[in-house]
C-alpha cells in the first residue's frame, strides 16, 4: 500500500538514495494529477492551501518557532511540503540547518537558491528544487552551470512567465522544471505546460483550484 504523505518519517534517513527515489516518484504522480503548487507566505495562505486541491505546497516564509507545526499540518492533510531554506528565519544555511530540517521538521524536500547545498541535501535524502532567476542570458548559463556538480531534482525558474525561455532551458538541461513568479492566469499555466514544465507555482490561491 502507498504510504501518504503525512507516514513519510520526520527522521528517516536516505539509505542508498531509495528513500528519496520514492519520494521523487511521489512528486510527479502528485504533479501529475494537479501541476500547480501553492507558494504560501503566511497562516491564511495555508489555511486555503490546505483546503485545496494542490498536493505540493512550498513554504516561502517561517520561522524556526512555527515551521514544524506548518510542516505537519501539511503533511496531515496528505500533500508535500517543501520548506524554502533560505526564508526560514531563525535557521542556518548550511548542513546543520539541512539535518535539522530533516530530523526534527520532516519536510519532502527544500528550496534553495545555494548550489553548495545540493550535495549534503541530497545525502539527507531531501529532494531539492534549485532556484533558477533568468533576468539575461547570462545568469541562464551561469545558472545551469554551477548545478553541473551534482543536479537538483527540479529547477524552479523564475519569473516563469516567459514559455520562449522555459523551452531554452528545457532544450539544454534534463532537470524537471518548475515555472514560478508573475503567473496570473489559467492561459499562462496552460501555456508553460504546453512547453514542457512539470509545474506551475503560484501565490495566487484563485488558481490552485483550477
């Protein structure tokens, strides 16, 4: 039987990487049956996050005090939650930070925007969507490169809005890609999956019920 979402351990360990290959699986079924993710900021954004149909949520704001509680509430109601590392105020951004997030939070897995994270993340057995922000050409390339090391699980790219750019960086890395930022309507996430993401995030709750 399946597990849900709310059985995955807080302090199971990666053993082999089988864990987190599990739960890379259970993301893209989830994405799978609703490609939008709700991007949260406080407690009402939660709350309707909650009572929605998204199954992925990301937690762009917390802090060390109330980011447990959000965790778990997500988790009960059967979704994933994944914490953005570097808006948790009151936690490191190093592999101490990771390992406490791993052990005591239980989050799917972390945003970041720090590439030296991927490697001791992905040894935790937390997946990892890296940040990507395409203001030129240039910050595409370095982008992409500095994540040549080791991938993440998914790049979120930011804004998302462009579909022309998504089907760039889809042309020249392997990696899953997230759309996220400035996507205010049914048409631009129809659009931007028609191009090949596997998600849109959005802090727009009128469109996590689509």
């Amino acid at each position: 039987m399946r597990k849900s979402a709310q059985e995955i351990p807080t302090n199971k360990r990666c053993k082999n990487g089988v864990w987190s290959m599990n739960l890379h699986q259970r993301v893209f079924d989830f994405l799978e049956a609703h490609p939008i993710i709700a991007a949260v900021r406080d407690e009402t954004g939660l709350a309707s996050a909650l009572s929605s149909p998204v199954k992925v949520v990301f937690l762009l704001n917390a802090t060390l005090s109330n980011i447990k509680k959000r965790t778990r509430q997500i988790k009960e109601a059967d979704k994933l939650a994944f914490i953005h590392l570097e808006m948790v105020t009151g936690l490191s951004k190093d592999t101490a930070a990771l390992e406490y997030l791993q052990d005591e939070v239980g989050p799917a897995g972390i945003i970041t925007t720090k590439p030296n994270l991927l490697h001791p993340a992905g040894n935790l057995g937390l997946l990892v969507i890296q940040r990507l922000f395409v203001l030129d050409s240039l910050a595409i390339q370095t982008g992409l490169k500095m994540m040549h090391g080791r991938r993440p699980d998914f790049i979120e790219v930011m804004p998302g809005i462009i579909p022309k750019v998504i089907a760039e960086i889809k042309a020249r890395c392997p990696v899953p890609l997230i759309a996220g930022g400035m996507i205010r309507s049914k048409a631009e996430i129809i659009a931007l999956l028609k191009v090949g993401v596997v998600a849109v995030s959005t802090s727009r709750e009128e469109l996590w019920k689509l």
